[in-house]
C-alpha cells in the first residue's frame, strides 16, 4: 500500500493541528500514513515512504531548531522521486515552509505546493489541510 510519512514541530499545536488534517486527508483516500512529532521520528521510516510531509511553524524568521536538525540528517538518504509537501503555521512570514521545500527538493523530492496557514486552523483551514493530504495520497497511488 502507498505510504505518507508525515513529520511535524509545533510550539502551541497550530501545526498539529495541520498534520493531523493532512492525514485524515490522505488515509480517506485508503493509504498507509504514519504521523510523528520531530521528537519521536526517525530517518529510517522515510526510506519506504512514497511521500514525505515536513511541517514547522515559523518562529523568529525561520523553522523550528529540531524540524531543522531532523532535515539535516538526510542528506545521505536518497529521497528522488518521492512526493513531498512543506506545511506550517506563521504570523506573518513564510521562512519555514520556505526553507523546508528547498531542503527537500535538494534530496530530490517532487513538491506540491507549499501549505501555510495563519496561526490557528479554523474550519475552513483544516479542509485545505485536509485537501493537501488527498493530493499528495492521489499522487502515489498505485
Ligand atoms: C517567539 C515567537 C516568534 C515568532 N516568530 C515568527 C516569525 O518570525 N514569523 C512568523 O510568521 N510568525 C512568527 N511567530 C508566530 C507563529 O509562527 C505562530 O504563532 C504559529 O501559529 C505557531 O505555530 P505552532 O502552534 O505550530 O507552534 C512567532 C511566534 C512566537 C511566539
């Protein structure tokens, strides 16, 4: 069955929130998801991924320090040809997303568009969120 790995920082749950929305999108479309906070992920669990989600809020113009150093230890994985999407959460810029996309499209990656959302996802927020995971599902469906 296809497989999403979905990874994701977040200070105050906005970007929890998102990830979780992601997911509920993409397993409606009936394939495998694993959900990890950065603090629990691992490196391994990407390599039979067929995508990837990344996800950090933006604090003090840049993504969170552990989204950061989980990233950077990739670069010896060989991620080409995945489907890969940056999501987060911000106030007013969008470093994180920014920044997390480049490092993914660096390994390789095929990026959907980036997913910002405005501090806390409302209704409305968590449908695109939602939408986001259908997208990256229908992209790797066999
Ligand atoms: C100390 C601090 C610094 C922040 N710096 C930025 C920033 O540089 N750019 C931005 O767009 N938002 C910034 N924000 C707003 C957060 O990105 C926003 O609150 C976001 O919803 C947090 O997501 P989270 O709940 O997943 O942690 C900052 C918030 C705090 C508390």
């Amino acid at each position: 069955m296809p497989k999403l790995v979905i990874i994701y920082g977040t200070g105050s749950h906005n970007t929890e929130r998102m990830a979780v929305a992601i997911e509920e999108g993409a397993r409606a479309e009936g394939i495998e998801t694993v959900l990890r906070n950065v603090n629990d992920a691992n490196r391994d669990e990407l390599r039979d991924a067929d995508a990837v989600a990344v996800g950090s809020p933006n604090y003090n113009h840049a993504m969170m320090p552990t989204v950061k150093k989980f990233l950077g230890g990739l670069s010896d994985l060989d991620l080409s040809g995945k489907a890969g999407l940056s999501f987060g959460s911000y106030g007013w810029s969008f470093e994180a997303t920014q920044e997390i996309n480049r490092i993914l499209t660096a390994c390789g990656m095929e990026m959907v568009q980036d997913l910002n959302i405005k501090r806390m996802p409302g209704d409305e927020e968590l449908e695109l969120c939602r939408r986001a995971g259908s997208l990256l599902a229908s992209k790797i469906k066999k």
